[in-house]
C-alpha cells in the first residue's frame, strides 16, 4: 500500500504517514474533529428564556428539532415541571421525592404501597340478588352485586340503565313487557292487549288482530279487527277476502268470527272464451270453473286448490285470477 511519509495532521499538529494522497488527519477521531471545526456554528433561541445558544452540530434533522432549551432548569421550567420535593407516602409514611407537574398526585412511594392502599379501604357488604357477603373497593361503593351473574338477574326492568317502560318496537308495532311467576318475561303486542280488554279473555295463539286504518299506533277498540287465525289473515292480506271497514270485537265475544263474502272476479264467456286484454288471444275458461269457485267462496286456500287439482300454485293462483 503507498505511502506519504512526514504529513502533518490538520487537527492535532501531529506528523504521520499518510495512505491517500488526500489525508488530512492521522485518526478518526481527529478527523471528526476537523470536519466539526469547518462546519460554521449555529445558534438558536431558548424556547423558555429567549437567550442565544450553539446548537451542536450535527447532520439532518436533529440540528433544527434536538435542541430547543438553553439548559436544564429552561427544559424543567418551559413545561412546567418543578424541581423535586420531598413528599411523605400515605401508606407507609417514608419520605420520598418525585419530580412531577402535580404535586398531589403523588400520594404513594411505590406501586406496592398503592395496592395494599387500595385494598385496606374495601368493605364489606350484602349481594343485593344472592344475600352472600362480598367485599368492594371505595371506587366501586355503589356496587350492589357479588358477581355478573348476580348483576344480570338484578339488573332488570326499572333497575337497568336502559328500562325504557317496558314498551318495544317490533315490525312497527309496538309490544309490552309481561312479567309472569316462574317464567322468563314475554312481550306481548298492544294492540292484542287492547283487543282481550274488550272481548273480556286472553287471546288465543294464532289469533290475529288488524288495525283498520293501517295505523299500527291507533289501538282504539273501534280500530281493531281479529281474526280466528293466521289463514284467515293470509287471504284479506292476500285480498281474497275484503279489508274490513268497522270493527267485529263487539260481536266477535257473542257470536265469534263471521266470514265476509269471498272476493271473486268473474269474467264474462262467449262460448267458453275471452279475449285477454294485454294480448291479441283468446282465453279459454276453467273446465272446473265452478267447483273451483265453491271451494274458494269456502275459504280454500291457493295451495289447497293446487294440491287437490294437481297443478302448481303460480298456474292456480293465474286460474283464480284470469280463467273464472
């Protein structure tokens, strides 16, 4: 390797031999030394007192965001921090210093003696469901329950942040909270509540009760309609039978549920035929026409019809519908 012989060092003074012809220093370190000596110093401004101070140098970032206090006191007093005091431990009463914003937070020399704080305030009280004696925290004084599954049985109706009245909207009706002895709670519809008020007994299952103007809201007994059960519901949603128009609760508690006359379109025939209005062709009527309107006037459903005809229930349902 070559060598140069009888070089002077740029930052100690010293004379070494040099490898490159563009050595300036003997060591690393006097190198560093050298480069730092040619960098031009900066100063800056103390974010607490105003006063100039040298930024070190330093490549990047660091030279803008590193320093921004001239000395310690200005880092302690420019985010409010105070020096140490001396503060005496709540539990074990030795002295201790801390240097903190607040004072007062300080209340314990260690994390030991704020546990077995926190544990000596616990008293001693009555589950509020169970009856069994528990122990809570001076944090949790206004606890009443010994564990969740106490707090889930406590907790309910008005006891319970959430008791709205015991009223829910399900579907857009609006239905009741019934509580009964020995049984989980079950909500039962308002309007089927108004509807057993007038016909003097509990609704049966499968009993239906409409509110004529379509206001699930209005539970008025002159608003109300019931029907004997979910079929009976299918075919006046279905219109099959007609949309009732005054209320039956009155006669419905003397003589029970009274079937309207079921709704039928009849067409009219030439020759068995009729010319479809959407279309240029003729439509032929049912062969069994008239046994089909017996059954149907009767209360027989679309997929009764189908299953005893042997036909779908979307060709019986075109049949009720455009071939009577």
């Amino acid at each position: 390797m070559p060598s140069f012989p009888g070089r002077v060092c740029a930052s100690c003074g010293k004379t070494y031999t040099a490898h490159r012809k563009d050595q300036k220093c003997c060591s690393r370190t006097c190198t560093g030394a050298y480069r730092r000596a040619q960098t031009p110093k900066k100063y800056k401004a103390c974010a607490h007192c105003g006063e100039l101070f040298e930024i070190p140098n330093g490549g990047g970032k660091s030279r803008k965001a590193a320093a921004m206090f001239c000395s310690r006191d200005c880092v302690r007093d420019g985010h409010g921090w105070r020096a140490p005091v001396e503060h005496i431990c709540d539990q074990c009463g030795e002295t201790f210093t801390a240097p903190v914003k607040d004072e007062a937070k300080h209340r314990f020399c260690s994390t030991t003696c704020a546990d077995a704080h926190r544990g000596s305030g616990k008293v001693s009280k009555p589950c509020a469901n169970c009856g069994e004696i528990f122990t809570s925290s001076p944090c949790r004084a206004d606890e009443q329950t010994c564990s969740r599954e106490c707090a889930s049985a406590w907790y309910v109706r008005d006891r319970s942040k959430g008791w709205q009245g015991g009223v829910v909207d399900q579907n857009g009706r609006k239905f009741r909270r019934i509580d009964r002895d020995g049984y989980a709670a079950k909500y039962e519809g308002e309007h089927r509540l108004a509807a057993e008020r007038v016909i003097g007994r509990k609704m049966k299952r499968g009993e239906v009760v409409l509110c004529i103007d379509g206001n699930n809201d209005n539970f008025a007994a002159e608003n109300l309609y019931m029907l004997p059960s979910q079929k009976e519901f299918g075919l006046v949603k279905m219109g099959t039978l007609p949309w009732p128009t005054e209320s039956n609760l009155a006669t419905y508690r003397e003589r029970g549920y009274v079937r309207p006359d079921v709704v039928i379109v009849l067409h009219e025939w030439t020759n068995g035929k009729r010319m479809n209005a959407k279309g240029n062709r003729h439509i032929r009527r049912h062969p069994q026409a008239d046994e089909i309107i017996i059954r149907r006037r009767a209360g027989a459903s679309v997929r009764d019809l189908a299953r005893d005809f042997g036909t779908s229930m979307s060709t019986m349902a075109a049949t009720v519908r455009n071939r009577l």
